[in-house]
C-alpha cells in the first residue's frame, strides 16, 4: 500500500517530514500539547477518570542498522527499539483522560511488561494552569487492564488517594454508578 501524500498546499512530503522531525526534536509539539490541556482544563473541560494502557508497535525493518544521527540528543542510545521474537518492537504508553485525550505519553522498548512504566505515565500527566499555581498531576481515578493490577501499582495510587478500576472487574459498577452506557456484549 503506497504512503498516503500530504495535500498540496502542505508542499512536497519531505518537507511535511523534515518540519515533522525538526518539531519533535525541537520541543514543538510537547509546548502544542501543553497549551492545549491548559485551555482544556481553564475551561473545566478535561475529564479526569484517566485511562492508561500500552500498545506494541512493529519498527521499521530499517531501524535495526540505523546510525544515531550526529546532532540528535536527548535520545537514549537504542530508541526505545528491542528485538522481541523475530522483529523489532517499540512500546507506547499513554494515559488519556476520560475523553481519549493525551495526558501523558511513554516510549518504552517492546518486550517490557506495562505495569514497569505505570508510575512514569503517572508522573508524566502534569496539566498547566493558565494563571499561577501548579500544574494538576492528580487524576480522580485510573481505569486499567489487568496488566497493572499489581500490589505496588494499588499502594501507589492508594498513597496519592487516586481511586483505582481495574477495567474487566468493576467498570461496569463504575459505569453504572456514573450513568455511563455499558459496551455491547
């Protein structure tokens, strides 16, 4: 299947890519995220019943021999990117507020267990307040899968008094309680 093309006004796809890149590296896009979840919570619109789940991704089949490029830094030596059986993967971690919009995001390498990077998506979710004051880093409650229902995963959100659903065993009573829908069968 070929890349889809940006649209003309955009210009040719490698500068699409080049801007793309040089806005990561950058910082661009984290400072686009920021202003947007500070507008988002001054208008009192983030929900914070946050989700955190990970997903693997397959790296391209190029990534294995690619050289660190002189200029890049910041980045650890081996990209986030390990050989699980027979492929290379990556990991990410995301935690979205109750409307699916990113509060907090991880890069991790494939192989790895979810529940090893829960406390670093935690503490990445740090929302700006648009006047003085600290950024919220403390969500109401936490949905997740059964990959982070450990005991030190509970003691944690229990010790910042964060309430804790583990999706499968009890997001239906949540749900039900909120006057959530509840997925079809």
């Amino acid at each position: 299947m070929p890349l889809a093309r940006p649209a003309q006004p955009f210009g040719p796809w490698q500068t699409c890519c080049n801007r793309f890149r040089r806005w990561a590296r950058d910082g661009t896009w984290a400072r686009l995220l920021a202003r947007f979840q500070t507008e988002a919570d001054a208008a009192q619109d983030i929900d914070w019943l946050v989700s955190i789940d990970s997903t693997v991704v397959r790296a391209h089949q190029h990534a294995a021999g690619a050289r660190p490029s002189p200029g890049a830094s910041g980045e650890p030596a081996d990209h986030a990117i390990e050989r699980s059986p027979g492929r290379l993967t990556t990991k990410i971690h995301l935690a979205a507020d109750g409307q699916c919009r990113p509060l907090a995001l991880l890069v991790s390498a494939g192989h790895r267990h979810d529940s090893l990077y829960f406390e670093a998506v935690m503490n990445g979710i740090r929302v700006p307040r648009s006047g003085p004051g600290r950024p919220r880093c403390r969500p109401v409650q936490v949905s997740a899968d059964c990959a982070y229902s450990s005991r030190t995963i509970r003691t944690y959100l229990r010790r910042r008094g964060i309430k804790a659903t583990n999706r499968g065993q009890g997001a239906a009573e949540w749900r039900a309680e909120h006057g959530a829908s509840t997925p079809a069968e």
